[in-house]
C-alpha cells in the first residue's frame, strides 16, 4: 500500500535511502568515512541480508561513522544525524516521519525492501528524498528511484566500475534519471554538496562545469535547505 502523500509544510529534512545488496557492506562503509557527524539529513540503510548478521551490522557500521547508529524499531521518529539499519526480511515504511517495520506481503515472492521503501520516502518526503543505489544484484531499486524522481527527489548510483555487483546500479542507471554517478566517496561528497546550505552559485558553477565534461548529469541543490523539524 502506498502512504498519502503530504502537503509540503510537513516535510522538515531530507531523508537519504541508500539501497545495497551483494558488496554493497563494502560500499556503505567508505560512504560513511567521508560523512560527518553533524550534516542535518537522516540516513535508512536498506540491505538484502538474511537474520545471521541482524545486531552485528549496526556495530559493524559503528566504526566507520561518526553519526549515530540504530537499528530500525516499529513506529521510529526519524530523526537527523542518524544513520538507521533496516531489520532483515523486513521492509520499512516512513510515513509523516515515522519508520513503520512490516513483513513482505507474499513470503513467496521476490522481496523488494529497496522499492517499497524508496516510494514511501518519495510520498513522505517528495523533494526532500534522496535515493542512492550502491553495489548490488538484481533490480530492487529501479522503480523505487522512478517513484522519487517522480517527486522531484534525487537520485545517486553507484558507478558500475566501483562496484564489486554491477547489476543493481546498471539497471538503476537504466532508467536515465540519475541526477548522480560516482564512486562511494564521490557520492558522499556530492551529498554533502547537495545539502551544504552555504553553497554558493560560484562553486555551483564550477562543479558542474566539471561534471558536465564527465558526461555526469548533473543535480540542483538550490531546493534543498537543511533544517530540523
């Protein structure tokens, strides 16, 4: 079921979902490095993974990142400067700030937690979402990140030479609307860009100046202004 969407004025931070599958551990963990503590957004980390690694994971990210680390609980308030790990063989919701945990509708189906979750932050947060899709196999992602392009979010991959399973990125690549490609540090450097309120037009410029000789479509950070709720 998708949540309602919100009217704008409820909508206070942005919210990042990053999706990763196989290497994807690998991937966050070097994004995490060039992420400080105090940056304003929240972070859902959404991983196929099965229930062996359910608490390791939270501490394992512990040590390559200065924000907080949790793992998601039902009817969580989002909050920034928090970076939350998704259970296993869930999938998780936000709606109207709050993470909602779920189990798959059809246990014998192929579960999607990167979609499902994807189109709620797109309905919850519309252009304040960021969707990142890092090393993975399969498709979860593809139309999740179609969801929130739709609703004037942004969307990060993965550059499929930097990642150790190329599938995931190239089929989100695939659907033409990533605002973003690069390697896991370069994401974490765009990201921080794109939600520096003290961004000037000149440095605008001057990054997409670059990107554009990289053949890069490049983002707009002037819709995104950082604030708490």
């Amino acid at each position: 079921m998708v949540p309602p969407k919100l009217n704008n004025k409820n909508i206070y931070f942005p919210v990042i979902g990053i999706g990763a599958s196989a290497g994807g551990l690998e991937a966050i963990k070097t994004f995490l490095k060039g992420i400080p503590s105090k940056t304003g957004v929240a972070f859902v980390f959404i991983q196929h993974r099965d229930t062996s690694n359910e608490m390791i994971l939270p501490e394992i990210l512990k040590n390559f990142t200065e924000l907080e680390v949790c793992q998601i609980k039902d009817k969580t308030r989002i909050m920034p400067d928090t970076f939350y790990v998704t259970p296993a063989q869930k999938n998780i919701s936000i709606i109207k700030g709050k993470l909602y945990v779920s189990d798959p509708l059809k246990k014998t189906a192929v579960h999607l937690p990167i979609d499902f979750f994807f189109t709620s932050l797109a309905h919850d947060r519309a252009g304040k979402s960021i969707g990142i899709i890092l090393s993975g196999m399969g498709m979860d992602g593809t139309l999740g990140v179609k969801e929130i392009k739709k609703n004037s979010g942004i969307v990060m991959v993965q550059d499929t030479n930097s990642a150790v399973y190329d599938e995931m990125p190239r089929n989100a690549i695939g659907t033409g609307l990533m605002d973003y490609i690069g390697t896991p540090e370069e994401l974490s450097e765009e990201l921080l860009f794109c939600v520096n309120q003290n961004s000037t037009p000149d440095n605008h410029a001057a990054r997409e100046g670059k990107k554009s000789e990289e053949g890069v479509k490049k983002i707009g950070a002037s819709g995104f202004r950082v604030g708490h709720a």
